[in-house]
C-alpha cells in the first residue's frame, strides 16, 4: 500500500488522520476550518492552539505526528525536498543505534567480567573464613578443668617406650642396680 503524501491530503482526510491520532473530536474543528494536507503542514503551535482550541500537549501531538507522517510516504519522502534530509537524518539515526548497540554489549561484557572477578573474591574470601590459618592449626586450646568435674582417668602407658628411652631407662637401670649392690654390700 502506497501512502499519499500529508500534504496531498483532503480537508476530510485530515478528519479521519486526527480521528487516527486519538483526537477525532477535534476533527469537525480543522474540516469547518478548511484545513487540507497542504495547511496542515504549515500550522504552527500558536495556529494549533489558538485558531483550533487544541490544548498545548494536543498541538505538540499534532505537530510530532506530522513530522512522522511525513516520512511515512513513499521512500520516505513527501513529495517535497525534505524527504532526502529525513533519509540522512534516518541513516545517522541508524548509525548511532548501531554504536550504542556495540558500546552496550561492551559494557554487558564489562559488567559480565566483573561480576566473574568478584565471585572469585567472594569465594576466595569465603574459603580464607573457613580453613584456618597456619596459628590457628598450631594453637589447639586444651580443655580446662573445673572443681566441680568429675576426675579423668591417667592416659594409658604406651606398651613399648620410644626408642631414645630405653637408653636412658637402660642407664638408669644399671645405675640403680649399682646403688643396690653398692647398699646390698654395705650391710653387716
């Protein structure tokens, strides 16, 4: 479907383009006016306003879907010089959204790479709370006994001694049994 031109239109095309726009009621207004596509391209807010009694928000409504229309003809133009100037105007806008679009998966990127790295620091942390450190490892707190405990059994004796006492105990042995002869002998 080809669209005509706004500026080709008919006084009761620009009725029903209004009653498009959500402000059919007004409608009757601009078709007693005589207002064709023609003179509807050239109002301005104050026409909007004062010589339609359209309300300030309504006139900037107007004159927005204008402006639209207008690059809703045939290739974007309207019959008019102003349809190259729309085409630019839609290429550099096309071009900025492709940049935004690229500096926004950067940053997706960004924000997804820092996010990895603070993971890594929370887990790393998380790990640092729950192991313990060389001087937690070495100090061990020995339970302390209180008056009202009940007593605890001696350790049990190991059934061999290590090998460094049985030297000493073999020494001492022999020392012993020296001091008993020597006693042993002493006696009358």
């Amino acid at each position: 479907m080809v669209l005509k031109p706004i500026n080709q239109y008919t006084v009761e095309e620009v009725g029903m383009w209004l009653t498009a726009q959500g402000l059919g009621d007004h409608a009757s207004t601009f078709i007693d006016a005589g207002v064709d596509g023609d003179v509807l391209v050239s109002l301005d807010v104050n026409d909007l306003k004062n010589d339609l009694f359209l309300s300030g928000l309504q006139a900037k409504k107007v004159l927005s879907n204008i402006e639209f229309s207008k690059g809703m003809t045939v290739g974007g133009t309207n019959g008019s010089h102003h349809g190259d100037a729309n085409n630019e105007r839609t290429h550099q806008l096309e071009h900025k959204v492709k940049k935004l679009e690229k500096d926004l998966q950067s940053k997706d990127e960004e924000i997804a790479e820092l996010n990895r790295k603070l993971a890594r620091l929370e887990c790393n942390e998380a790990a640092r709370h729950h192991q313990p450190t060389p001087t937690q490892q070495s100090y061990q707190p020995q339970p302390t006994q209180t008056y009202y405990s009940q007593p605890t059994a001696p350790p049990p004796k190991p059934s061999q001694p290590p090998a460094g006492a049985r030297v000493v105990g073999g020494a001492a042995r022999g020392a012993a049994g020296g001091a008993v002869k020597g006693a042993i002998g002493k006696r009358p």
